[in-house]
C-alpha cells in the first residue's frame, strides 16, 4: 500500500527533537521556528509533558464519553483560571477543523439559521462547514460548497452589516490574526463593531483561536488584546502541543442538552492530561511573558534587516514580508542554515511559529541566516 500523496515534502527524516530542536536520522539538528505548524507551545517532549501522559497511559488511556471524567472538569477549570474566560463551558474533540465545525453547528442550532459569514484570506480548516469557510476554493470540494457562506474583506463593516441584516447568518467565524492568509489583523474598532453588530442581529461570534490561542500572542487568546468576549472560542494546535485535540468554549447563553454535540474520542484521558500539562508548563515557565519579550527582540532585529517590506502579527505569531517570493529562501534556510520557517497563501512572507519556549539566541541564530541569504 501506498501513503496517499497530498503532501509535498522536504527530504528531512526527523526521529526525535527536543525543545526547540528536532533532530533527524542522520543527527542533524533543525531550528524549529515553525513549531510543525503552531503546534509546539511548551517545546518538543518537555519532561512535565512526557510523563503526564506516560503517567496518564499506565492509569487509563481511553475510555467513552458516556461515563465521567473528571480529567475534563479540572481541564475545565484549569483553562479558566488560565484564559480568563470566565464561566464558558468546554466541549472537546480532536482538531482545529472539527472545534469549528461544531462551533458553527452549535450556533446554527443556537439561533436556527443557516448561512455563515466569514473573511477574505480565511481558513479555518477541512472539514464540511469549516472548509466551506475557507477563502481557498482549492481546497472546497463540491460537496463542501452547498453550505451558503458570504466572505467579506477583513475590516469591512458595513458589508458585515449588510449581510447580517437579512437575518438568515447563524455565525460570523473569524481569526483574529489571519494565520495561513498571511498574519493581517484588523482594528480594536472593527472586532468591537464586529461584536456589536453579531449581538444587535442575534448572530453567533466565534473566534478561531486554533493557531492564535494558548499563549502565542502573548495573551491566552489574541482576541483579549480588543477586549470582546466571543459567543465561541475554537482551540487546537498548541493546546495539545502535539497531541490531537481540540475543543469549543462556548458562552453560558448558549445552552447545552444531551446529545446536542457528541465524539467518541474527544475529551479522552489523554488528552485531557497532555492539555493540563500544557497549561501547567505555560504557567509555571510564564510562557505568555516570555512570548512577548522575544516578539519584542524579534521586531527590533527585523527592523534593522535589508529588503524587508514588513513585519506582521504580535507575540510568536509573526510575518516577514519581502517583494519577492519567499520559498527558496525557505528551502536555503532548512538546507544551508538547518532552521524550519513556515509559509503562507501570501507568496512573499515567511511565517515564525516557534514554540513558546524559544529564546534570544535562537532568533540571533534566524537573523544572522537570514542576513547571509539576503546578500
Ligand atoms: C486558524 C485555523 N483554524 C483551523 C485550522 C484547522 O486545524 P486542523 O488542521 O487541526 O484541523 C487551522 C490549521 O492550520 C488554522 O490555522
């Protein structure tokens, strides 16, 4: 049997890694600034991680929503305390994409509507509704494109407004900073106009936090900066730093009864315990602060580099935008320097991911690749 080939690859074999390092066969060490796309936040195999959920494996790995799990409600708490998100209720599953496909049906059942508004430049994911949310027609299947999405240009209002007027948008899904379109982020004005005009037209918020969450902006969530409170908060990636999880928290307006939502794996033992040490490490090693004194290193020395248009994003969430296509520079920067980047649907600009963890002397390690590339 063959793999399914849907996935380009570079010819690099990691076999472990370690904080901010991943290491292949051959013992070449990488620089992972990429985190495997937003996913490492506490750094690869943290020791408070691997044994929480070695711990957690020899007591009981897996079993059915169907009886209690305590493991869930400290989870709950814990990402109270943590977030600030006072009095939301948890709903988990397994990915980013499936946080919003029930984040969009919760608000669909909320409010009896169908359409969805969504953002130019969007992705939230693949699969049905999620996808359907997505500004990639690429990646939309048929199938996929019955739901009735409109997608309006990030900051604009007034056309929010028109749409949401005709009264049939059950939810408007957002990412606060655009993650794969390219890190833009609109103004404290238009997320508070956008709140306002969801409430007026009885319209469920949801915030896709899958990449955005969890510390990488330097606030547990990068809505906090605009100080709204969204109806849903979808999360994912760093939650689990590598284990699969994801889950909604949804406001106490909107009301849960059996069977509403439901998964077989979500919320398992597992992962509830590979989230807690998650959220355990990001306090312990204030992971938040951290994140936001190394965003600040990383402007002042991007600032002072040659041939860059701009800088993007806040916290560990960055872009660096060229006028030129970025992807060779990219390959140079795994292949020469040993240092992974991200992309974006944005040609021209290389995306920083890194786990939470990283430290001055590896972003000195980036820039000084970087100089040498842009010569
Ligand atoms: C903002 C955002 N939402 C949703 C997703 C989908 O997450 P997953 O790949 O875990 O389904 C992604 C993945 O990149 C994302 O960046």
């Amino acid at each position: 049997m063959s793999v399914f080939n849907v996935y380009p690859l570079y010819d690099i074999t990691p076999v472990s890694a370690k904080d901010v390092y991943v290491y292949d066969d051959k013992g070449v060490a990488y620089l992972d600034l990429y985190g495997g796309h937003a996913v490492i936040s506490i750094g690869h195999s943290h020791p408070k991680y691997v044994s929480a959920i070695s711990n957690q494996i020899k007591k009981l790995g897996f079993y059915s929503n169907a009886i209690k799990n305590p493991l869930q409600t400290e989870l709950a708490d814990t990402l109270e305390a943590l977030s600030g998100c006072n009095d939301y209720q948890l709903f988990l599953c397994n990915s980013g994409a499936e946080a919003n496909e029930n984040g969009l049906k919760l608000a669909s059942f909320h409010n009896g509507k169908s359409k969805i508004l969504a953002f130019k430049n969007s992705f939230h994911g693949r699969t049905s509704a999620a996808v359907s949310a997505t500004d990639n027609p690429k990646i939309v299947a048929p199938l996929n494109a019955q739901q009735d999405v409109d997608f309006v240009a990030l900051g604009d209002l007034e056309s929010v407004e028109t749409v949401l007027k005709a009264n049939e948008t059950c939810a408007v899904i957002i990412e606060c900073i655009q993650g794969v379109g390219g890190l833009d982020e609109s103004t404290t004005k238009f997320y508070q106009g956008l709140e306002a005009l969801c409430k007026t037209y009885n319209t469920v918020l949801i915030a896709d936090e899958v990449q955005s969450g969890f510390g990488r902006t330097g606030d547990f969530f990068a809505f906090q900066k605009h100080k709204i409170s969204p109806d849903i908060i979808s999360i994912a990636k760093g939650m689990g730093n590598g284990f699969p999880v994801g889950g909604i928290l949804i406001h106490p307006s909107i009301k849960a009864s059996f069977g509403l939502l439901g998964t077989t794996f979500g919320g398992n033992h597992l992962a509830c315990a590979a989230t807690h040490s998650v959220l355990e490490v990001i306090e312990a090693q204030k992971l938040m602060q951290n994140a936001s004194s190394i965003s600040e290193y990383f402007f002042e020395k991007a600032n002072g580099l040659s041939k860059l248009k701009t800088i993007k994003g806040r916290g560990l969430m960055l872009g660096l935008e060229f006028d030129f296509p970025i992807s060779e520079l990219r390959k140079n920067l795994i292949f020469k320097h040993q240092i992974f980047t991200g992309g974006s649907k944005n040609p021209n600009l290389i995306r920083i991911l890194p786990p939470l963890t990283v430290k001055k002397q590896h972003i000195d390690s980036f820039f000084e690749a970087l100089e040498k590339e842009l010569l």
